[in-house]
C-alpha cells in the first residue's frame, strides 16, 4: 500500500484447531472456508430449499457430483441446529427422467415449505409433510416430498405442476399468503422468450398443486424472493420486497395477486462476489434469514468448488433514500468467538507511533469497529497482511464517502458523524457490513498462505476509534 499507515497490530495468536479423530486433515484445506457453508467437494452454486422443521434448517444447494465444474444438476443438502455447524446428508434431488445429461431435465434451482395442514394430502405418519418446489430444466415446475423430516424424496406422481414452456421458467419460490388465503407462487420468466419481459411472475393456488397466472414483474432475473418486513420494526407499516437473483429489489406492497412497487430498483450487496440469495421459510422466531452463492469465487486446487455466504438477518430500515432493506451477520456468529480483544475511544494519527493495540495473526476473524473520520482523508484495514506482500484492502475515502474492497464498492454516509463497520474474514471471503447492514460488500479473495496479519491504517489525519472489537473465530466444522 501506497499510503502512510497507522500500523494497529492486533494481538498476536496463533488458532489451534482441534482435528477430527477420524481425519485429521478434514476440512482444514488452505482455502477451505472455516465457517461458510461449502460442499465436502465437486460444484455448488445456488442455495436451494431453504425450510426449518424440526429442530433443523435445511440447506439445500445446486450440485455436480460428477465434478467441480457447473452442470448434472442434483439438490446436495445438509442440515444444522443453528445455521453454522452443518451435517451433510445424502443427495436429495436428482434429475427427471433418468437423465443423464449436462442440462436436460436436470434438478434446477427452488424452494422448500412445511405443508402444515396437509393441503396436498401426502402426509403418512406422524412428521408434516415437507415440499420442495424445484425446476426441472426443460421440463417444467415440479414436486417433490419428503414424511421422514427430510432424509428421503419421492417425486409427485403427477409432475408437471406448470408445464414446460418457451419461456424460460424457473426457481419457484413459494409460500402462504395469508390475508388472501392463497399458495403464492413467485417464478423467473421471459414471456414469449422476450428479453425486454423477463422478470418476476406471480401465481396462485389453493392445493399447491394448481397454480394459476396473475402478474408480472419486468426488470429481475432468476431465483426470485418475495418477502414481507416491518418497517422500522413496526408490523403495523409492513412493506413487501422484491428480489432478483443478483440482490437488486424493490419496496413495494403486495395485494396477493400482484407485487406494486413503491421504490426504485436498489442494490442489496456490493460486493463483486454475491447472486442466488434465498431466504428461510418456516423460521420458529418468525425472522428473515438469507443465505447467497458466492459466485465467482476461485478455490485454487480445492477438492470443492464453491461457498455460501454467511447467513444474514433482514430489516427495513427508513434511510435518506427511503426504505432500505439491510442485513446482518445473524448472533449465532457469537458462538465461534475465541479471542477478544477491545479498545475504545483513542485518537490515530498517520504514522508508526501511538498504535494502541498489538497485532493479530490469523485467517478467521470477526471485526466490530466505530469510527469519526475527524480529517482524516482515509482509512482502512489491511486483511491477511504480510511481511513480503501487502494484504487485501478495505478502504473508506472519507472525502468521497465511498467504501471499497476487492473492486466492489458503494456510498457509505457517516451517521452522527461515525461510521461502523462489521466485518466477517474466513479463508476464502471477506464481508463487510456498513452502519448497522445499511451497505453489505460480499467479496471472494485468494490470500497467500502464512500472511495472516491484520492492520488497520489512516491516512492524512487524525482519525478518532470510538471502539473496536476484534474476536478470532474457532471453526465451525471442528468444534466439538
């Protein structure tokens, strides 16, 4: 880095992780990520069938498991008791037809609901029935089930629900509408396979097995969400969004038939390496927990090829730009906290002297700061820095008010005159969380193995640390 520095060298330690008895080199690659979601190998992309049952959250994600590279789609699945520690379970979706091709009727993208009532009357025993609503590519919207909490899959006998089409329907989110009594079915399309109408429809149902056609939305494309938010926390003043596959959403109001928007398209995550975002369905405290491919990311000489992010809470927040959907690490993160260390209200200055704390070496990190740019014109941390090479930049332009990291960036606007910052460092990503989740960067990265330094630096002035917390991370997957 160019710029005069303020080195903040944070604690020094070192992580000792406690291997698997059964294999020690289990999930302890170099770019493995230590508490981000990631297949045991081969290709994932888009999360899938997102349900909580039962104790459990399903993860269900589009998988290769003929390779690391994208096609043969099946549903991989694995399942956690607080969305961090995951237990992998056996394939649950593989493609129509006996297929065997790289696309043809292979099992695309969808949801998962628990069919409480029993509406589609596939319930045998005791456990609700759990649906998975998926696209069979060239082959229509389809149904699948599950009586035993998710651990087998029959495919409903009379598949198509939605016939296939030339319009490129896919990714079938869905979910009871309650004031309208209805299914609600949000699906991609491209009526008459027209680029210029591509976008969101709604469909509605009152068995989950008809659906019928009601509106469309233009401007979105693929993996569709369709949520509703209180607003400021008030239930009375509750907006809908909508979602597109790649995080651009509008506020809006939803009548159970047809999405209104009431805002411009905005942007959810800037960050260079976020698509696919779902949400849960059925979560027992009623909140909204959304998950993302990080598409994009490399993971050289990795037997897995790709991550999930980490998964995140949803709010809508009223911004100077109106309603604004946020997000934020949800508190389960708290659970991985090994190491703390915390300092409060210390002016910096550009230069090697005054650092008021030592420095930190490590490649899992949690980060929780709160910052007056005073005149400072810039600054930042440096992540997995080292003695030959520089780290990865995380930079706040204090004149421009831009936030940037790993080419994503985004307008971050001091609140009270502070800026907070939440920051999530795994082995293989970086995610930052701007005051409160108002701006979300998601970003892959491929650090040199043994630069494990962090450094926070200003540049051109005084800049005031209100306080800063730095946690180590224990790993998700070798925590007993």
């Amino acid at each position: 880095m160019r710029y005069l520095l303020l080195t903040l060298t944070i604690l020094a330690y070192s992580f000792t992780i406690i291997p698997d008895k059964t294999d020690k080199k289990y999930y302890e690659e170099k770019y493995r990520p230590q508490y981000h979601f990631t297949p045991e190998k081969n290709w994932m992309n888009d999360p899938n069938g997102l349900v909580y049952y039962g104790g459990e959250y399903h993860l269900f994600y589009q998988y290769n498991p003929n390779g690391k590279e994208w096609g043969y789609m099946h549903w991989g699945h694995a399942v956690s008791k607080d969305m961090v520690r995951w237990e992998h379970l056996p394939i649950a979706i593989t493609p129509d037809e006996d297929s065997k091709d790289k696309n043809h009727a292979t099992a695309f993208s969808g949801c998962a609901i628990v069919d409480e009532k029993n509406t589609t009357g596939l319930q045998q025993g005791d456990e609700k029935t759990l649906l998975i609503f998926y696209t069979s590519f060239e082959c229509g919207q389809r149904l699948a089930y599950s009586n035993d909490k998710g651990r087998t899959w029959k495919k409903y006998d009379k598949n198509p629900l939605i016939p296939f089409e030339k319009d490129d329907a896919r990714d079938p989110k869905v979910f009871f509408h309650q004031p309208s009594g209805n299914w609600i079915m949000a699906l991609y399309r491209k009526p008459d396979g027209d680029e210029a109408k591509q976008g969101i429809s709604i469909y509605t149902s009152k068995n989950l097995i008809n659906w019928e056609l009601k509106s469309h939305t233009t401007g979105f494309f693929e993996c569709p969400d369709l949520i509703e938010l209180p607003l400021d926390g008030n239930k009375e003043k509750s907006k809908w969004v909508l979602l597109g596959g790649d995080g651009a959403y509008m506020v809006g109001s939803f009548d159970g038939n047809k999405f209104s928007p009431e805002s411009k398209k905005k942007i959810l995550d800037h960050g260079k390496n976020f698509y696919a975002t779902q949400t849960w369905s059925n979560h027992p405290e009623g909140k909204v927990v959304q998950i993302a491919w990080m598409k994009g990311g490399e993971f050289p000489e990795m037997p897995f090829n790709g991550q999930m992010t980490f998964p995140c809470e949803l709010s809508l927040r009223t911004t100077k730009s109106g309603p604004t959907l946020c997000k934020k690490p949800i508190d389960a993160i708290a659970t991985l906290h090994d190491k703390e260390l915390i300092k409060k209200e210390k002016n910096i200055i550009p230069g090697i002297k005054g650092n008021i704390i030592g420095g930190i070496s490590g490649d899992e990190i949690h980060i929780k700061a709160k910052f007056n740019p005073k005149n400072s014109d810039g600054f930042g941390f440096l992540i997995r820095n080292g003695k030959k090479e520089l780290g990865t930049e995380i930079r706040y332009d204090s004149n421009k008010k831009m936030l940037d990291c790993l080419g994503g960036q985004a307008f971050v606007e001091p609140i009270g005159g502070f800026i907070q910052l939440e920051i999530l460092v795994d082995r293989a990503s970086i995610e930052i969380f701007a005051n409160d989740g108002e701006v979300v960067l998601s970003s892959c990265f491929t650090p040199a193995k043994g630069d494990d330094d962090l450094t926070l630096w200003t540049q051109g002035g005084e800049l005031f640390v209100d306080s800063i917390s730095v946690f180590t991370l224990k790993s998700a997957w070798k925590e007993k």
